[in-house]
C-alpha cells in the first residue's frame, strides 16, 4: 500500500486505468471495475491480495509503475523484494 500512497491523485486514477487493462491484456479473473474505481489505496491494494498471489500482484504493480514511468518507485520496490528475499533464506 506504502508505493500506491506515492501517487498522487492523477497517477492513482492512471494507476486504476493501467490495472484494468494489464488484467485483461493477462487474462487474469476480473476485480469489478466499480470496486476498482471507488477503491481508496489501501482497499485497492486489498483487493490485489483478495484476488491474486502475493507474486502476482507485485508482479503487475512493478508493470503499470514501468508504464507509469515511475522508476523510484520499481527500485525501492525491488530493493525491498532482495532484502525479504535474503531474511528468508536466513
């Protein structure tokens, strides 16, 4: 949820429209639309992990942020997936 509350209003609602369109480009099972749109952050990001893998959802978040342009946001993110990744083999 932390990386969806860097957007700000404009990039979420991009954010929204990206989403959309990589589940269908993937032919993913279907959030609403509508729950989608009136989603705030923290619920979208729920309803990520309602529907998908963990792996999954991080896997489509990292692609719209490539799309969106927001490489801050895709290294802070990978950083943090190397550092779990190295705890668990701890």
């Amino acid at each position: 949820m932390w990386y969806l509350e860097e957007l700000n209003k404009k990039e979420f609602m991009k954010f929204k429209e990206f989403l959309k369109q990589e589940i269908l480009h993937l032919g993913l099972k279907q959030i609403s639309w509508t729950e989608v749109k009136k989603a705030s952050r923290e619920d979208l990001a729920n309803l990520l992990l309602k529907h998908y893998e963990e792996k999954q959802a991080w896997d489509m978040t990292l692609k719209i942020f490539q799309k969106m342009s927001r490489k801050d946001l895709i290294e802070k993110a990978g950083r943090e997936i190397a550092a779990q990744s190295y705890i668990k083999l701890i």
